[in-house]
C-alpha cells in the first residue's frame, strides 16, 4: 500500500507534466491596409437656439465636399430659424434659399431629420441633411465623438482638447450664433 501511493503519484504528475512543457504558438502582429478607402469630410453648422439646437451636414469623399463647400456655406448662411413662429398657421421654423441644383430627399423629413438633399457628385453622390434635436439633450463633445467614431477616429476625452482630425470655430450669422465643425477620416 506504501508503494502504491508514491507510484500513483509519480503515474499522475508523469501525465500532467508533459502538457504544461509544450512550447506556446508563436504569435505573429500583421498590419492590414485597406487601399481602397477614401479620406471622408464632414462639415457641420450647428445653431444653438432656445429649445432647439439644428444642424446642417454636408458629407462625402473630401475632394467633392470641398468642391461643394462654398455652396453649403452660402445655404446655411442663408437660414433664418424662427422658433416662435405659429404652428398652428404652419409656419415653417427655417427658411433657407436652396442651391439650383440640389435635389430634395423625398421622405427624409421626421422630427430629427428635418430636410435632406442631394448633390451629384462623382464617384457618388453626397448627402446635405438638416437635423435638430431637444437644446436640453445636446452636448458638442457628443456629437463630435459620434462623427469621430463614424470616420474611425478615437473619440476626444474634452471639447477643449480636440484631435487633430476635429477643427472647431465660431461666428455670428443673422444674428445666430453658428459653430462650425469639420472633420476628416476614412470610411
């Protein structure tokens, strides 16, 4: 019986043993490329009014919403939001003159979306989208990393210390005050 305990014992780390001395896999790191992608602009206006806040959104391959820009720009300097206006007339809050060859978004319009259009533009074309969500809900640093993470940047921790890729400036324009957010990344 006194044999037979050290012989188990000897049986059981002879089993054990032999695994745990195996040489790990190696591992390997591998960079992928994607060629095929292309550097994404975003360029956002956003209006801060008493119980709205709207934005305006141009979108697309860089090269084309730069080509676009001075008309986005002419129509968001264009708008004139008016809140206080009589719903029940059916006032709209917004009016804006919209650029000859921008086509209406058929059916884009809810709450959040209020107006879309598109641009023909080559490889596609790009997307122009006016949107407002509740003053009480809106942060700039949120909405700058929701951009981010859709042009697949790491999100910015605070709005004062932005990443490169996010310029953020200010002006008045009728009287509004309009912050203007550009960002660029890859699809």
């Amino acid at each position: 019986m006194r044999l037979l305990r050290p012989s188990l014992v000897l049986l059981f780390l002879s089993a054990i043993v032999p695994t745990g001395c195996r040489q790990d896999d190696e591992i390997k790191k591998e960079i992928f490329t994607f060629q095929d992608r292309e550097v994404i602009e975003k360029r956002i206006a956003i209006v801060e009014r008493d119980d709205l806040v709207w934005f305006f959104l141009l979108s697309g391959p860089k090269a084309e919403v730069q080509k676009h820009t001075p008309a986005f720009d002419a129509f968001v300097r264009s708008a004139k939001i008016d809140e206080k206006l009589d719903m029940k007339k059916k006032d709209p809050p917004v009016v804006w003159e919209e650029p000859k060859d921008w086509r209406k978004d058929p059916g884009s319009s809810s709450f959040l979306r209020y107006a879309g259009f598109r641009i023909d533009a080559k490889p596609r074309e790009l997307e122009v989208a006016v949107t407002r969500m509740a003053a009480k809900e809106f942060s700039l640093l949120a909405n700058i990393n929701r951009w981010e993470k859709q042009l697949n940047h790491a999100t910015s921790e605070n709005s004062d210390q932005l990443g490169g890729h996010v310029k953020v400036t200010r002006e008045k324009i009728n009287d509004q005050a309009v912050t203007w957010v550009d960002l660029e990344g890859l699809a």
